[in-house]
C-alpha cells in the first residue's frame, strides 16, 4: 500500500544523502542545547549575567523548543515536509546570527528562543522525512538508529567544541559556526530533499498547544525563579498553580480530541511510555552533569574555557564511539541492552563525583567523564527507537515529536531543578561552595541514571512490546495508516 503524499522511492545513495541532511539538521540542534554550558562563566562576567539568567539562556531554548515541536511536526505534515523544514533552518539560522552579537543578557535569551522556534520545525520534521524514506523495516531502524546516535554525540562534543570556540574566538563564536552549517543544509535539501506530506494531515490543536506552553513555562519558572523570590512567595505560587491547572485541563481536553497535540493512546504502549520517560530522565541527568560540570571547572578550579572542553574530552570520545554502537545495537538486538548499559553508566558517574572538592585529582575527574560518556552515548538511539517503532509510518513524525519534546524537557528541568538545588546550598562565595554544594546535584543525577536503568529492563520485556503492537494495530485500524 503506497501512502498519498509519501516520499517517493528513491536510490540508496539518495536515501543516504536525505539522512545524512536530516542528521545535519538533527546535529546543529542538539548542538545547541551543550555547547552554550562552556561559554556561560564568560558570558557572565562580559554581560554581567546572575545564575539564574545563565540558567534561562539554557532554559529559553529548550523550553520553547518543547513548546513547539509537535505543533510544528503537524504543521509540516499539512503544509510539506520539506517547506518547513526549511523555514526551520532559516529561522535557527538568524537565531544563531542574532545570538553572537546580543549586547545584553535579556537580548541574548530573547535571540535564543528565536533560534528554538527554528529548531522546533527541524528534530520532528527530519524524523518524518527519514521514517518515509527507509521503506524498510530493517533499513529504517539503522536509519533511526544514527538518527539516535547524532543526537547523543552532538549533545557530548557540544561542551569540546564549546571550550575550542570561546577560548579560540570568545563565547559568541559558538553561534556563529552554525550559520554555514545552515547555509549548506538549505542548499542540500532543496537538491536532494523531495517535499512530503501526510495522507491525512492532522488538525491544528491550538488550546492544546497554549496548555503545554503554560505547563512548561510555569514549572521551569517556578523552579529557577524560586530560590531568588522565594518558593512561597505569590509569584512563584502564581507559576506553579498556573503549570497544575493547564496540566489538569490539559489531559481531559486532549481526550475528546480526534486529532489531539498528545496522542493519549501512544501511551498504552510500554516501550512508548517508557522511552519518554527515560528521555526526560535520561537527558536531565545530561543536562545537569554539563551545567554542573562546566562551572565546577571555571569557577571552582580556574581552568580557561578552552582546558574546560579539552578535560571533557574522554566524555566526547566514549560517545562518540558509543552512540553509533548503541544505533547499530537498536537495529539488530533491539533497545534494552544500550538502555541498561546507559543506566548503569550514569548511575557510576555520578557515585564518583559524590564527593567533588576543589581538590579532586584530574584522573578522578577524567575516569567519571569516560564513564558518563559511555552511559550519555548508548541512552539516545534506543529512546527514538522505542518511540517511533510499531507505529504507522505517518505518526513517526508525531511519535518523535513526543520524544523529542520530551529530551527537551529533561534539558529544562535537569538545568532548573539541579541547578537550584544546588545554588539553594552554597554557602559563601559562590565559586568557593560550589563543588560542596554539588554533592546534591550529583545524588539527583544517579537517581535519573537508576531511572533509565529501570525502565530499560521494564519496557523491553514481551508484554512491553505486545502492548507497542496492540497500539500500532489500534492506530492502523482507526486511521488507515501503514504501520512502520
């Protein structure tokens, strides 16, 4: 059966210049959410940034990519595929432009999010993109696989390329190298990109989506804002009834809906359920290492920019070589062993950091980066594998929109709630009480890692995967789509 707006057939050597573009776009994006975690002590002191502001030059970019990647997924299923992926690498494009020459802190946050509206039309729109264009099965899970895998080694060189930069350049270097990044990629998909739409496009959910924006927004202020104005105080109060009662109205509301922002039912699939939260869970822990990590080194120890990305090195190579093996893994031996391997990782990493002082001995600080490395590299490709598989082929873009929203999420929360955590606790000068307040950081990090090694041990078994097939038959049956 041939989908009515699908991607036609094309050569294997196409196929992979369409994967290797989507991966590009895939790359520069999860780029962004680490390599800024290097620069933030130097855009401190030029800008004169508070912590909490350097934590929402983070926060800006993820929550408003969380925001809006589904809504952004149906866009480009009704108006083309290819149309708005490249509006997307437009719009991050002069987002990047903007950031590198932002006089001020507020500015900068501002530029960000703008960077994020384009990144929103990028991650779900590649995935739909890659998910019609490997008609087969066993071609698309290796093709979703280093889908995965780009994802978590441009998350580990973020903080590598990040110190090369502001210590090469200074910190608004980092924006700028995106821009022929992006140049190359509109030029690349406009000659071997074909344009795509779904053969049923769903509705624009446009409640749904102010609910996720109030939800996300309330949260993450409430949490970062909080340690400042004080968490009972009738701001803060304000941000976090105002995230429960979206939540609350939200879920019901999505229910009734034929074409709802959040498939509920994808949910009824363990695998699905399970990829989400080990995303969330997965990438705070990430999230939260590297913004730790990268004021430790600064602040604490003294190191330039540049010594701060070349110590995080080993974390940048035990990804690099673990990603790919986690995605060939996924396509032939299935999720769980590259999940348990993450888990496990994390969960190592952070017992060795648990007692970090301003004396900890560099070998011990490199034997933690290697291990977080292998426990960040083999974590991303099993996560959009589980989303995405037993689903129609044309709810790939929906299903990895959910689990990229999700990734997004864990980098919002990972940043705000460790890091207030952690700031809660310092006692002094801040670059004197940060490696003894970290302790916490560091207890809430091996707690996501034990999470993820959970979930990928729960999700994985035979009645996890029959509920993923229950789904993806309901879906097929109710829509008329092909399943993937």
């Amino acid at each position: 059966m041939t989908l009515r707006g699908a991607v036609p057939e094309l050569s294997r050597r196409r196929r992979q210049i369409v994967l290797a573009v989507c991966c590009m776009s895939l790359f520069i994006v999860g780029l962004d959410n680490t390599i800024v975690n290097l620069a933030l002590p130097s855009i401190q002191h030029e800008l004169g940034a508070s912590v909490s502001s350097l934590q929402w030059t983070i926060d800006a970019y993820t929550l408003v990519l969380a925001s809006l990647l589904m809504l952004s997924g149906s866009t480009a299923d009704r108006l083309g595929r290819r149309r708005t992926f490249q509006t997307g690498l437009v719009l991050f494009g002069v987002g990047s432009l903007l950031c590198g020459v932002a006089p001020s802190v507020g500015l900068l946050i501002a530029f960000r999010a703008l960077q994020a509206i384009g990144g929103s039309m990028l991650n779900p729109v590649a995935m739909s993109i890659v998910a019609n264009t490997f008609t087969d099965p066993k071609e698309r899970g290796r093709a979703i696989g280093m889908w995965g895998a780009t994802m978590g080694l441009s998350m580990a060189v973020g903080p590598v390329l990040g110190g090369v930069l502001v210590g090469a350049a200074g910190w608004r270097s980092i924006f700028w190298v995106n821009v022929p990044v992006v140049i190359a990629a509109v030029v690349l998909t406009a000659v071997f990109v074909p344009e795509s739409r779904a053969p049923r496009p769903r509705r624009i959910d446009p409640v749904g989506q102010l609910l996720v924006i109030v939800f996300l927004a309330g949260l993450t202020y409430g949490i970062i804002e909080g340690r400042d104005l004080g968490y009972g105080s009738p701001r803060i109060l304000v941000a976090f009834v105002l995230a429960l009662v979206s939540l609350a109205v939200f879920v019901p509301y999505e229910r009734r809906r034929r074409d709802p922002l959040l498939e509920p039912r994808f949910f009824r699939s363990a695998p699905f359920s399970g990829a989400t939260l080990t995303a969330v869970s997965g990438i705070a822990a990430m999230a939260g290492f590297l913004f730790l990590n990268s004021l430790y080194l600064q602040d604490t120890r003294g190191f330039s920019a540049l010594h701060a990305g070349l110590l995080t090195l080993p974390m940048a190579i035990m990804c690099a070589i673990c990603a790919p093996i986690s995605g060939r893994l996924v396509g032939t031996r299935g999720a769980r062993l590259p999940l348990v391997g993450a888990g496990i990782g994390t969960v190592i990493g952070a017992l060795l950091m648990l007692d970090l002082s301003s004396t900890t001995p560099l070998w011990r600080l490199i034997i933690a980066y290697v291990v977080f490395g292998i426990g960040f590299g083999l974590v991303n490709a099993p996560i959009t594998y589980a989303a995405v598989s037993g689903m129609p082929r044309a709810q790939a873009g929906v299903a990895a929109a959910i689990a990229s929203t999700s990734r997004q999420v864990g980098t919002s929360l990972g940043v705000a709630v460790i890091g207030a955590v952690v700031t809660a606790r310092v006692h002094g000068p801040f670059a004197e009480g940060l490696a003894a307040a970290s302790h916490a950081g560091w207890w809430i990090i091996g707690g996501c890692g034990l999470l993820v090694l959970v979930l990928g041990l729960v999700t994985t078994t035979r009645w996890a995967y029959a509920t993923a097939r229950r789904v993806g038959v309901e879906e097929e049956a109710d829509t008329g789509l092909v399943k993937a």
